[in-house]
C-alpha cells in the first residue's frame, strides 16, 4: 500500500468511526457512562455520592443514567477543589479517579481571574490526539494537503513544575506537546510542524515567536496552513512580524540568528536547520516591502504561497480578532479548530468549509458523558407547567439537565460533564446553542461564558453582549480622516463610585481625532440591549460609559502578567472584563484619554 493511499485510508477510518458514534450516540453515551463509572468505583468523591453499588453487566444502561444522575449532584471547581489540593500535596489515595493522577492542568485564569487545577492523565493525551487526527481528515477533504508538507505552528508550552507532592503542573496544551501523542499526530498526519521542540518548550514566548516565523519563512514553500491554539496568537505574531521583518530576512540571509535569542538550546537547535540563503531573503524583502505599503494585507498568502487554509479557535474571546486574522490572511480561508476546554474535548468541527462564525460542532460521544441543563432568558414567555424548571440564577432559569440524546434544536444549554479523568456532573459554565444534529449526535453553537460579566444594579450583560457592543463603537473609527484600528479591549464594572458604571478600555493602533472617539463612546453605551442597563441609565441608577484609550502596548503588559504568573501564550484569552487589581492598576497607569457617554443625556 503507497504512503497515499495509507494517509487515505486513516481519514476515511476516522470519519467511518465517527459515522458510527454519532449514529449510536445516545448508546454510546450510556456505555461512556458506565466505563467511566466501572473504572473510578470506589473513589472517594464517588463513594460519597452512590457509596457502594457496583455497576455490574446486568444493570441496565436507563436505570444507570437515572441512578447516576438522581444520586451525584452537579458540581463545579469549589467542589473539586479540595480533591485536586489533595492530589498537588501528594495524597495517593483513590481520590477522583482509581488511576494515579501524576499531572493537574492550570486552567488559563482569565475567566475567573485564578487559575484551577484540572487533573490530566493519559486518556487527555489521546483523545486529543483522536480530535486532531479526526479535524484533519475532515479538512483534508475540503483542503488537501500534500504529505510531508510543513505547518507554520504558533503553539507554546509553559514552563512544567512539580508540586511538594510531585505532581507535575503546567498548561493543558504544555502537558500535550511533551507528550508522545504530539509527535505520534505528526507521523499520522503526515504533516510536520516548523519548529524543533527545544523552540515550542523554551519558555519565553518572544524567543519562541521569532524562531517560529523564521523557520516558517526558510520552510515558506513547503508550508501548507498556519494554525494556533488561539487565534490571538497569530495576531499576535504578524504584529511582531511587522516590527522584526528585517531582522529576519538578515537572519536567513547569512544564516544566522538574532541576539535576542539568548537560550542556548533554542540557538543549538535553530541553527542546525537553517543555513544562509541570500536568495530567499531577497524573495521576502521584496515582498515585505509592498506588504508595508499596503498595511501588511495578504501577509500569508503572499509569503506562503503554497498555504491551503488559517487554522485556530475563533470562536467566543477569538472572535474580536477574526477582522484582522483576515487582514493577514486575504483570500485564504479561515477554518475553525474544534471545541474543547481544559476538563474534556467536546466536538469536532466537521463543515471547515464554514465560516468562524457560522461554525457548529458535532459532539463526540465516546469522549465524555455530557448533560445538557436547559437555559432560559427571564423575559421569556415560556409554559413552565411541566415543573422541569429547578433553579434560577442572576443570568438564565435553569431546567433540569437532560442527556445528550433528549436536546432539542434550537434550545440553549449549559453543558455538564463527567469524564474519564474525574470530574463528576461539572458544569462547565459555557452556555451553547443546539443547531442540528450530524447523524444522531447534536451540533453546537457556542454562545457564550455563562457567567456575567458586567453588571452594576439590575443590568446582565454576558461576553457576548459586550462583543456586540464593542464591535458597533470599532466601526466608527474607520469615519476618522486618519487611519486607526482597535488592537484589543476589556471592561469594568466601576462600583468605587455612586451610581456605578461600566468602564470600557481600548488599546488602539493609529491617530484617531477626540470627536470620533466621542462618538464611539456614546454608540457603545447607546447599544447595550439589557433590559435592565437600559432603565437603570434611563433612571441614572447607572452612570455614564466611560471609555479609556489606553497606551501602546497595554495589552502586551496583561499578557505579560499572565505569562509570569505560569499561564502559556498558546492558552490565553485577554479577560473580558476584569476586577482583577493588579490588571486595573496596569489599565488606569497606562490611560491616556478618558471619555463619558452623552447616550443618556
């Protein structure tokens, strides 16, 4: 059998296997459930909840999930918590899962404003190995690409540390690209990242970004898709290509490397690849200057001329960025990775021919058991009759969570896991939308964060009304006489004064006259739909919008603060909104203009 038609028959394995899953899913789903439950009996957290009884071959599989779910309540990372502690101070005792639990993953923190920590074992290693390879053939379908080609990776690990327990703890994504599965997925895919691992492990992600794109552009022919965990990340890098472009092209012309890599290991290991090549670095030169005259439209393609696709998560906090991964990008498609979160993967991207913000993914069925709580708006006029509602937070009435196989199209969720690694019922907080169904297993949309994140009285506004927001007041820049762009944002809810009020801060690339601003104030302020915003400043129970334009790099400061406090590039996402005082003290430092919204008069 050729090498061809090997990489063939992987991918049309993957798809027929998940044909399979998603056909049987809610049979599949009750043998998840079982498995897991036969795997971890007798562990603390579980014994507590359903003690003793065994799940035996002769229970049936109904009578399982109704037992399962009456018996263990739901529960998030405070009920955890005190299991993972334990775990990080070296307890051994079957706590969560019957396996040994050697390595925690740190959730990112920028949610919460703390990081979490989230057990990792080896089936977190292969079912992202199994979602990548299973992503691959679906997009392989659409965007071939030829094997033994190379991929432009912006991906990061952070530095690893062991507990006083010797637990291992470090990033999710740092845990998976140590692991053999990260080479086992090149060999399977036949396709190979750009840069050696001494590049993707040294632990400064400015080193590690100027390695990746000038071994990126000495691959430039042989790459066939750019990607990143996040798309942030590749923003990110292109707006540091535009500062270091010479520097590059000086770096592949003599083959050399720049002084501002100082790690021995990543030097040793870029310089045995790359050797002079005057000729390349003047094919980039040329390039790079039209790029510059023409605001760096088209980067990818242009410099990588062979690339099929851009390839990242760009939904919810990615979404800001897609204007300008566009712009970098041209007319090569942008394809949206798969769903997934430090706990569990969730579902595979299987339309990568849709646009990010079309996308829906197909639940996977075999890689957690999933519930389902029903989500509904307070204004809603629903018939509650049936008494399936349970409980009423600030954000959404809740219903009782349904399994997979009861969802219904067009009803939002909350989404409840319980996974091979030990968690049990955990809600994980984000809030979906079910589209469709791929043969019997549901489609999401991700909607949002379900938590708020600005509310000062009566109001509830979610990340996703303040992306709306947010977008409506960035399209009045482009109505000055001066060239500008919003870089990035985040909010506040000001409590220090009475009424309230919410404070949005934006970084901004370019000149901007004070009276466009001014109206990019008062729309953000005008735009937000709550119910509750809206009357509270129509009663001055909230105060006036206040707009920050802060100074920059900004941005770059709260990467920084992360990064140093043991968060990857590879994981962040900029918070959306903040208390964080540390993050507000670099905000109100580095503010340079302040306006206040006339919306309300």
């Amino acid at each position: 059998m050729s090498n061809i038609n090997y990489k063939d028959k992987i991918e049309t394995d993957m798809i027929g296997w998940f044909d399979e899953v998603a056909e049987n899913s809610a049979a599949v789903q009750r043998r998840t459930l079982r498995r897991i439950l036969e795997l971890n009996h007798g562990v603390e957290y579980l014994k507590k909840w359903i003690g003793d009884i065994r799940i035996h071959e002769e229970m049936d599989e109904n009578e399982l999930e109704s037992i399962y779910a009456s018996l263990v309540p739901l529960a998030s990372h405070v009920d955890i918590e005190p299991f993972t502690k334990r775990v990080a101070d070296g307890d051994t005792t079957p706590l969560l899962t019957q396996q040994p639990i050697t390595n925690l993953s740190l959730s990112s923190g920028t949610t919460e404003g703390r990081q979490k920590f989230v057990p990792f074992t080896h089936h977190s290693s292969q079912t992202t190995l199994q979602i990548f390879k299973l992503a691959a053939a679906y997009r392989s379908r659409i965007y071939p690409i030829r094997r033994g080609g190379r991929i432009l990776e912006f991906i990061y690990s952070s530095k690893q540390c062991k507990t006083k327990g010797g637990v291992i703890v470090g990033t999710a994504t740092t845990h998976y690209y140590a692991s053999d599965e990260f080479k086992i997925k090149q060999q399977q895919t036949k396709s190979f990242t750009c840069s050696p691992e001494e590049v993707i492990s040294c632990g400064d992600y400015k080193q590690s970004t100027y390695c990746h794109l000038l071994l990126g552009l000495y691959f430039s022919h042989e790459v066939e898709f750019v990607t990143s965990t996040f798309a942030y990340s590749i923003v990110e890098a292109f707006r540091s290509f535009e500062e270091m472009w010479k520097e590059l092209c000086h770096d592949i012309r003599d083959g050399s490397i720049s002084s501002r890599i100082n790690i021995s290991k990543v030097q040793k290991s870029v310089s045995g690849i790359t050797q002079p090549n005057p000729e390349l670095a003047s094919r980039i030169e040329s390039v790079c200057e039209d790029l510059e005259r023409e605001d760096w439209f088209s980067t990818i393609p242009k410099l990588w001329p062979n690339a099929k696709y851009v390839y990242s998560i760009m939904t919810g906090s990615m979404q800001p960025y897609l204007t300008k991964l566009r712009h970098y990008a041209g007319d090569l498609p942008l394809v949206s990775a798969d769903y997934g979160s430090t706990e569990s993967w969730i579902g595979v991207n299987v339309d990568p021919s849709k646009p990010p913000e079309k996308v829906t993914f197909a639940v996977i069925p075999t890689f957690s058991y999933f519930e389902f709580i029903p989500l509904f708006r307070h204004k809603s006029n629903h018939n509650y009759k049936n008494g399936n509602i349970n409980s009423t937070n600030d954000d959404y009435i809740e219903g009782n969570p349904v399994p997979l196989c009861q969802v219904k199209i067009g009803q939002q969720y909350e989404i409840v896991l319980t996974t091979f690694t030990g968690l049990y019922r955990f809600r994980l907080g984000d809030v979906v939308e079910v589209v469709g169904f791929y043969k019997k297993t549901p489609k999401l949309n991700f909607i949002c964060r379900r938590n708020l994140i600005l509310t000062v009285n009566i109001d509830k506004n979610t990340e996703k009304d303040l992306q709306f927001v947010v977008e409506r007041g960035s399209k009045i820049l482009s109505k000055g006489t001066r060239r500008a762009e919003l870089v990035d944002f985040t909010s506040h809810a000001n409590m220090t004064k009475q009424p309230g009020h919410y404070v949005i801060y934006w970084e901004i690339k370019g000149e901007i006259e004070e009276k466009i601003l001014d109206e990019c104030c008062r729309d953000m302020d005008a735009s937000f739909m709550d119910h509750g915003y809206v009357v509270s400043r129509r009663t001055k129970s909230i105060g006036p919008l206040e707009l920050c334009i802060v100074e920059k790099g900004t941005f770059k400061k709260i990467l920084e603060y992360y990064i140093g406090n043991g968060a990857a590039l590879s994981q962040f996402k900029t918070p959306r909104c903040t208390s964080n005082q540390v993050l507000l003290k670099i905000l109100n430092v580095c503010t340079i203009k302040r306006f206040y919204s006339t919306a309300y008069g």
